[in-house]
C-alpha cells in the first residue's frame, strides 16, 4: 500500500470521528445534561464525557491536520490554496 492511500484513510476517519464527534456532543450530549435537575450533577457529568471526549478530539485534529500536511507535501498541492477554482 502506498503512504499517499493509508494518510488519505487515515485523514478521513479522523475527519469523521472528530466531526462526528463533535456532532454528538452538541445534539445529543448537551440537550441531555440540560434535563438534569441539579447543575452540580450537570457539570459533574458534562466534565467527565468531556474529558474522554478531549482525548479523541486532540488525537483526531493531531492526525488530521498532519495527514494533511503530508499529502499536500506528497502532493506537491500547495499552488492550490492560491487558486479560486478549489475553494
């Protein structure tokens, strides 16, 4: 397997985990904590999810942002953030 096919698998499962993610914890997570009655047990187990979720979210934006680098590095597409066309 070339290096170019596993950071490109790689920069899309983390993009899908640190998305999704985040997508979890704003529609599902939030609006649940918010139905419990006490606000110390509300920061108590917002604290705890967040703090496994910081995990994921540091590893994943971590591999994301240098598979990025990688392949545009491998790919010589630098020129492309200076064209209209690929926005």
């Amino acid at each position: 397997m070339e290096y170019i096919t596993l950071a490109r698998v790689v920069h899309i499962l983390a993009v899908v985990l640190w998305i999704g993610g985040v997508g979890m914890v704003t529609t599902v997570i939030i609006p649940a904590i918010k139905k419990i009655k006490s606000k110390e047990e509300q920061i108590g187990t917002f604290e705890k999810i967040e703090a496994r979720f910081a995990i994921q979210a540091k590893i994943t934006t971590l591999l994301t942002g240098l598979t990025g680098f990688y392949m545009l590095y491998h790919l010589n597409a630098w020129e492309r953030y200076f064209d209209y066309r690929f926005w």
